[in-house]
C-alpha cells in the first residue's frame, strides 16, 4: 500500500541565515520594503503586504550565510504527520519541531529532502495583521507575497519526478531530446511554488516574491541605483519566457539571490498542460533575447543539513558537460558561449 | 448520510443572449479585444489572452437579452454527476446536456439554482490555441482570463448559505449587525468565482475579467473616449474596498455589464479568514470613497429559466427598504442617498 | 509706441494662505510627498523631485485661507521691469518687491491683473538641491514639478485677451458660437501656465502638478483611502478631453484645490494652431463622459488683494446664466442638468 | 559683426535611407506603430500619435543604407536665411532646398555641419490630422513624438563648441578632468535635441522618439518577443543615468538604431545649469549599472553627404586611446574592460 501523500497547499516560508542582521535588514526592509513584523538582535520575521499568515522570510543571524529551511504549509494538521511519515518512507531524515520553533509556526516537521535540501511542513500557524489595503505603509518594490523557492540541483529529472510523487504538478520545462534542464512545479494554481534549475547542489538559487505591477520592479531599481546600490541588481528586469514573469533578480548583502516578479498565470485546471520549451531557444530564459549574465547560472546559497553543517555539492554529470547547453546552467559555460 | 458535493474548480464560462450579435462583436471583439476563438452567424466563442479552454465566454444571439448560462469547471467527469445529484437532491430543475451542446464543452449538466439563475457543470473541455506569450495580438484591454460572475439577489443570507453547501467559501462581506448585504464567495484561491449583490433578481450584475495591469483599464477608457463610445462606461475605473480590486464597469450594447479589473488576493490557505465590511463604510465599495452611480445599484440582466423564458424578478423583503442603506442596493434609494 | 512686453518663461511659484499650517504641512509634504526645503513655524517652502529652484508653493499661516500670490518666472532681470511697466501702462497696481520677501526669490514686482488676481513676476533665485534622480526620497504621489494655475473669473474672453497681450498662447479653449467658457494658455512648451474657468472671481481655481506616470496618481487616492481621508479626493482620476492629461483633483485641508496630472503634449511650434472644444461635447471635460461634480465647479479659493484682504466676488453676467451650459460653470446649474 | 544665429525650434525630421523599404515599413509601422502618413514605392513618410506636422521621419529606399537628413525646425521664415548665412560663413557646404524637396517641408537650407552630417533647417511645414486622442489608433510602442539626434564624432568638444555658438545648451556631459567624452543640449526645453557620442564619426548613433509611459516600452518588447523578432532589441529597457530617460534601444532591419524613451526632465529656465557626470561613474550610463553592450559604443549609421555619397570616417585622435574609459566609446575596448 502507498504511503499516503500530504497535501501541500503553497510555498509558504524560508529562513536564511545572514552574516550582519543589521545590513540584511537595512536591504530587506528599508530599501525593498518588506515588513518586519517582529525581531531582536538575532532574527528579523518578514512579510509582504498581502500575506496573512505571522509572516514568510526569517533572516537569523550567523557565522556563515546559508539556507536554513523551505516550508510549505500543508492543509490539515494530520499533513505534518503525513510528510513525516512519506519522507521517512523514503529513508530520509526526518525530525519533529515543536509549535514556536520558529517564531508563529506550529507543530512542524523538518526533513532532508532526496536533493538535500532543508524542508519543512507546517499546518498551524499564527496570523498577522492585515496590510492589504495599507497603502499608506507601502514601500520599496511593495512585495505581496511569497511565491516560489528555485533550487540548484545536478539531476533535474530526480528532483522533479520527486517532487511529482510529492504531488505537484509541472508548469514548465527546458528540455531537448535528452535532458531535462530545468523545470517548474506547482501545487497553488500558478506556475509554481518550487523550481529546478540545473547545477552543483543542493544549493538555493533564489526566493520569489510577487509585486502588485510592473513599475513596482522598476522603482526599485532606480532606488538601488539612487543609493549607489546598484551591484545588488544581478539581472533584469526582463520578462521571462518560462512563466511569463516580469521579473528582476537582485542579490542580499550576503549574496542571497531574490526574485521579485509579477504576471504568472492561472494554472489551477485539472488537466492543465505542461509547456516545454527548447533548450535552444534563446527566448526561454529572456523572452526579449538578452544574455543571463554567468553569475546567475553559476551562484546560490549553501543549503544547510539538518544538523546546520552546510551539505557538500555535487556537481552535475561530466557526461552533461559535453551538451554545451551553456545557458542552461549545466555545462562548463564560457562568456562566449553565453553570448552566442 | 448528506449528498455528497461536487468538487467545483472556477467560475469558467458564460453566455449571454445579445440582439445584434454583429454589433455584440465589435463590441467585445474589436474594442474590448477579446479573442474570437470561433463563430457563425448565430454565435461567437470568446477568449481572453491566458486562457486555455476553448472559450470563457458565448455571445449568441436572441430576440431578447438575457443571461441564459453560468458554467463552472468541476474536478472530475464524477463530479458533473455529483452536481446533478446535488442539485436534484434539493428539488431543484436539473437538465443533463450533451457534449457538444456549447462547442468546445463536453457532458454537462445545467440546474437552476435556488436564486433561479441558469448555472451550468462541466469537466470534460477543449483546449483552445496557448496565446500567453502572444503579445502581437494582444489589443483593447488585453482581457487575460474569466474571473467570476456576480448576481442580483433579493436574499444575499440565503444565497450565501446555499453556496456554503456547495463548497464555496467566503472571502469578504458588507453587513451589519442584522444584515448581509452582500458576499463574495470562491473556489479558486481568488476573492472569488460568484459574489452576491442585494436586489431584485434574479438578475446577472456582471461577468468579471481580469486584466494584467492598471493601464490596461485606462487604455480602453481612453479607447472608448476616442471612438465616442464612452456612455459603455459606467463606473470606474477606481479600487474596490471589497477585494481591492482596481476595477472598471462597462454596459455591452445590450446592456450587459462586465468589470474589468486587476490586483485581488490570495484566499487558498485552508484557514483564509473572511473580511466583513460594515455596511456604513464608504470605502467599501469604492476605496477613494466616490459615490457609487444608481444604475450600478439598479440594473441588470434578465436571467433565463432553464426553459429560455425570462425569470419573474423578486424584490427584496419590504422590511429592508426601511434600513436605507441605499448604497448597497437593497431599500428603494434616491440620488440624494447615494450621495449623502 | 507699445509697451514692451515682459518675455515669461513659465508659472514657476504660488502662496497659500492656510488656517492649520501643521496640518497642511501633514498634507502636502507627509501624503503628498512635496519636499519640504526650508521651513518655520508661519511658513513652508515646497518642492517637487523634478524641480530646480528653491521652492514652487509657499503655505503661509493665516487666520483665513486663501491665494496670496502667483508667481511667473521671467527670462531676464530686465524683464521684471518691463513687468512693472506693462502692468502700470494698464493703470494696474504695481507693488517693487525687495530681494527675500519671499525666501530664496529676488527682486520681483508684484501686480494685480485686470482679473482681480495677485500676480508676481521675478527672475532672481536661488536653487534647490538636485533631486531628479533621489528616488530613494519619493514618496506619495512623486510630484515633479509645478505646472500651471487655473482661476476662475467672470469673464472668459476679457482674460484671454490681456493674456494674449502679455504673450501667452492659446492651446484649447471651450466654446460655442457665443461664447468663450474656457481657455488654456502656455508660455513654456506645454499646453498651459494659466487657465481660465468661467464663474465669480477673482478666484483660485487650482494649481497644478506634474507627476511621472498615471500610476502615481492611482497610487496617491490608495493612499489617501488606506488613511481614510478620501474625502481630499474632489474628482478623478480620469482622463481630460482638454490638454489630453491624466488627472486628479484634491482638496487641502483649506479647500485649495490642487490637481495632479500627467501627459500633456508638446506645443512649442511657433504656429501651434488652437484646438476648440464645443461646450457641448461631453468629453471635454472627462474624456471618458463622466460627469463633473458640482464642487468642482461652485468652488474655488479667495484671492487676496495686494493689500492682503479678500477681493470682492464678481459673478458672471446675468444673460449667459440663460445658456444652460452647465457643465462649463457659467450658469446657475442644478445638479440634474450637470448629470443630463 | 558677428553673423545672426538661427532661432533653431526643435529637432524636428530625419530622413534614413533603407535598402527594403517593404521591410522597414513592416518594423516601423507594423511592429513599432508609427503611423504612416504619406507613402509610395520609394519613400514612406511617418508620424507619432502626438505631433502636429505632416511627418517627422522619412524612410526611403536605396543602394545603401544611411542618413540622408536631420533636420531642424526655425522659428520663422528668415531663420531659414539666417541658417544658410550662418554656415556659409563657416565656410561649410550650403545647398537651398526647394519647398516640397521633401513632401510637407517647405524651403528649406541643406548644409553640412562641421562634424560632416546632412543637416537641414526649415521653418514652413505643412500640419498632419491631430492624432493626440485618436487612442482607438495606436499600437506597438504608441510613439508620441520626435525627440533628439545621437551623432558619433571624434571631437566631442570641437561639436559641443560648435553647435553653442548655434545656440544650443548644455543639459548633461559625461567627462573627466581633460576630457570631454558626451555632450546632451537642447533648444526645446528638454534635456535634448542633439547628443554627442565619442567614437569613429560622422556616423548617426540613433534618433530617439518619446513614448508615454514605461509600460509602452516594456510592451514592445514583448511584442518583439512574441514575433520572434527580439534581435532588434540591442540594449535595454534601463534607465539612463543622464537624462533620467527609460530607455530602450533597437536596430531596424537596416542597423538604424532608435531609442524609444519616456521621462527626461524641463530644462528651460534660462540660467539651467549643465549637470556633469563623471565617466567614472558605472550609472552614468545605465542608472542601474547594467554593462553597455559593445555594439551600441561601436556602430552607427553611414551619414551621407550632400552629394549623396558616404562620408569618410574619422577616428578619435590616438592619443585617447590610452584613456581606458572604454564605456564611453573613445578607446579601443575589449569586452572585458566593457564588463570591469
């Protein structure tokens, strides 16, 4: 008999540790506006405008900068016990965490999943007060909300067929004949609440935050640049192909990429149609033809074990190296071959 | 043992009865900028821009306006039987419709509600043409995807509670201490799929689409402003208290309203709380706290019976008038009311 | 030999006298966003983030609101007194004004038109930090720059005229076979430094604010909702048939009227021909066929003598109350003619 | 005596010759929706949806592509004189014009400039239909309007001199202690009519025209995404640190490169003062600090002389080349020194 599958509603919450809080809040809060809606001199709890839940970036303070957890929130309290019980099906680590380990979060578990990534699931969660309509409160890029995590990961094909086992449903992919370069995967009906893109692993590639319209990502940009800031935008903005997102990609003082984006659309159908793009097609990372500059491809986050020891990577199969896919992320990519 | 419930996806198409479908057409197709995805003499099939159904909407015309289909996407070929079940377990009229019966749709079954509005199931349904990314041919307001319907009751209460049963839940409200005098309800993760207006009905208020941006609206006012069609605006564009929707109301040819909007909110986390607005606030129903136009409050669209005959309206209960809450459209308002 | 006239660059500077100067203060500069450059406790000098000079509206404390000043920058030291000249030569009040009497502004003349209105004019001034691309320190509705005046006065005609004299150039007017009921008049290469509204006067209609994008004006009535002082919301946004701009209507705490406004076009060409409205046309006033609200049209600000007393009101002749236009502020206008 | 200087209006016309006249029409009026006034087998002649003359850029089919013409517009009939007898006394090239040499443009003097571009001045114009709220007509970028002219020259300081002395100002530079790498002045009071960019000249760098708002930028973009024709996007959408403008550049089937932009600033009062960038300073160019693409410091357009022919390119003096100020064009840069 299978083991039963929790029902994840949504990525919903992450915590990355920062080497100097001070600066981190400086960037999170003072210049791209998220709320801090509760802090000491040790962890800083972030929200968007129109999030309901205590809040959905934790940013702690510590020796090393690294990603210390992704959750999502499950549907019923019975989900935590279901995810423990799937994951321990699969002879991975799993632990328990008590309600207010983290900060508003109930009874949790925290499991390695199979890409050795920290990813926890919760049901019970305190709420936060309503901002919606908070106009006044507005600043920076005015993020709404948490959406999506990206991960780096050698072998997309086992990360996605996981995950699909996990139920989620894939959006998007980049592909040719032989490979899978990356893919998109959802359980809300967007286009997705957890990415693979390929490379070394495990390692975060970014966390994305939804903004209300598109000239919220470009005021944020002339206030990076009217700061003097501006080697904190690392890409974009742009328009995606993959996911149609307005995007623009931006690095935390300690190199934790975020995106923030607008217009995904409505996956929620049932029988909604996964759409493969090319690898070989230049529109699929820029739908507007412009180069991803080699740091995106090649930077992320250290993805902490349970233990809070960083996980070594693995690097993506020599055999792949040879596909020269480039700007897929996968191969040994020179500035020329980004350019071609 | 309770009948069980079909598992409802979206409000997903409409039809409309029109009495000069060429002039219909323009209307939609060349100004608005919908999609014409199919059309004879008799009718047009319409899209928007991210929609991956065969249509959203059905244009077909009639001696005589009217309302005559409000259809929900339901998760499995199963549930279209469990929503005749449903329905026929209250006493209500219950029609199975072949597929085929709209183009482009599979089995349906088509009920009449207990507020008597024509509302239709089905699963099984083409896919249309992948336009997300077809910018080219975008023109108009860039219609992106059906949102939700929105109907003329003379018991919200009731109306509310039957939706409950149905599954719907409920993201916001305006009330008072003894009545609800409107609600907006969803399946989807939106603000909703059907909301309830007080008045006499049972009348259509309006289909709603979602647009990408703001200046999507603004654009097609500035359209219909230049072609001298501007009495099709009738209210907007301004932001919803409710929902904060940025939101424009347009009458077809036939009179017919529809709201083009963009900017609601997340609801799918299973503990999404409701939002009550007291019926006194004049943000409500606009958040700049402009006076609401009468005709807004007062007209409608005929609904048809199953039957194709006009349903006789219903006024709401004579005791309501004296609460003259004018504004949401239950007591027999005067322009001073509105205004006041 | 005819008086030479003063060659004018452009509607540059106002003063308004205000009862609450802490709580306009709060206005202009806390919602607003005005940059607040000097200030006391009788008196605020204004900028916007486009701006150059020291300031483009004073608020001056004072026991009753209203205009105190208009002021036109003029191209040369020269032209301040070939201002003193012209106006005296009309036998107008002509007042010197030393270097400082209004901070950061030098030697100026002071006048008072045929219209009844205070009117300065200087060339000497100080500047202002640059703060075009201090995006770090918009806020609110990001005003840009001051743009023009509008007042409101009995005579339409005889306005136009003595301004056409002065060098100003017409670029739309409101009229019928008759009568002039408006008309828009620039020096600077836009469509207006002055306008004139029909009705008793002399009185300030408003003055007006360039802003970036149509964004920031939706962004400035979210705001005020969000505070609950919508009801600084008078008319808008929408778009103007005249002068093609997006607009918006405030009111201060004193009932000064202000509009922000974007998108007027280039009338630089030394033969600008000038585009005539028919009062008739509905989009004149709101491209979009809205109606016009009745304060909009009924209210305006006291203008102040150079003496500093209120100036009489003189209402328009009695024959043209018998043209039913309305909508053009010229007749005694029920609100069922304003709405027909 | 010194010589009368024209009183030069505006940039005001360029003519580009195109060797596919059918395809270039296809890019400017299909894709980007400049409106096609006037046209025949050999010529085209094309409008923005803001300006008031017959046509204020002209493609016309030959052998070679080039810049044919920039022309200005004088504020009256003896300016035209005035032009002639300004650079005939410079001892430069100065042929008379017929009126209707170019359809809608009356006599006209065509002279070479010191820095070897076509240039022609022109005071009677004939007047197209008013197009600024035909908003039923616009499409692509919406283009309002012609803004400026980029040139390449190796002299920027030998053009910057020559063309103050013909009344020009000086709104931005971007230089260093000895040198003066780029010039923007401007008689209209924008930040520009003509541009002057270090490199290998005469060459025309791009002709920009004024769109409304950002998002008509962003949405060519797509619209080239979508065709699959996103190549003619060369560098942007960003916003420039000179001039404020958000810009985007793209090349038309023959290489001509445009700038479409919105937002640059006034600049008319009469002591403005020129705002200096240092070339050091990596947002001068791009106010988000994005990497210039190499192809926009290194190509250009062919200017023709008045005979027709191709003028000879004349590199920066050797001596620059050892200032490795690369980014803005006078050095022999590598890719490298581009990104550093």
């Amino acid at each position: 008999m299978p083991v039963p599958v929790p029902d994840v509603v949504r990525a919903a919450d992450a915590e990355l540790v920062v080497t100097d809080l001070r600066r981190s809040r400086w960037f999170w809060v003072d210049v791209l506006g998220f709320v801090p809606i509760e802090e000491d001199d040790e962890v800083v709890y972030l929200r968007g405008y129109e999030e309901f839940l205590h809040h959905s970036l934790v940013l702690r303070q510590g020796a090393r900068a690294g990603l210390r957890r992704l959750a999502y929130r499950v549907r019923t309290p019975q989900d935590v016990g279901r995810a423990a019980d799937f994951f321990a099906a699969e002879g991975l680590p799993v632990q328990e965490v008590p309600a207010g380990a983290t900060r508003g979060i109930g009874e949790a578990v925290r499991v390695e999943d199979p890409l050795g990534f920290p990813v926890e699931f919760f049901h019970a969660a305190e709420r936060g007060p309503r901002l919606v309509q908070r106009y006044e409160l507005r600043r920076g890029a005015e993020p709404s909300r948490i959406d999506h995590f990206n991960v780096m990961t050698p072998d997309v094909r086992a990360a996605h067929d996981f995950y699909a086992r996990l139920g989620f449903s894939t959006s998007e992919t980049i592909e040719d004949d032989e490979n899978l370069y990356a893919a998109w995967m959802f359980r809300k009906p967007t286009v997705h609440d957890i990415a693979f893109t390929g490379g070394a692993g495990p390692r975060l590639h970014h966390i994305a935050f939804f903004v209300p319209e598109s000239h919220h990502i470009l005021r944020i940009c002339d206030i990076l640049g009217s700061l003097g800031e501006h080697p904190h935008i690392e890409r974009g903005p742009g328009r995606h192909g993959v996911s149609n997102a307005f995007y623009l990609y931006l690095r935390d003082p300690d190199g934790h990429r975020l995106e923030l984006y607008t217009s995904d659309y409505y996956t929620g159908d049932p029988d909604h149609e996964t759409y493969r793009w090319d690898v070989h097609d230049p529109r699929r990372r820029d739908f507007w033809g412009h180069d991803v500059v080699s740091s995106w491809y090649r930077e992320g986050s250290t993805a902490l074990g349970l233990d809070g020891r960083p996980k070594p990577l693995v690097h993506p199969a020599a055999s792949e190296e040879t596909v020269h896919v480039g700007a897929d992320g996968l191969g040994v990519v020179t500035e020329a071959q980004l350019r071609s």
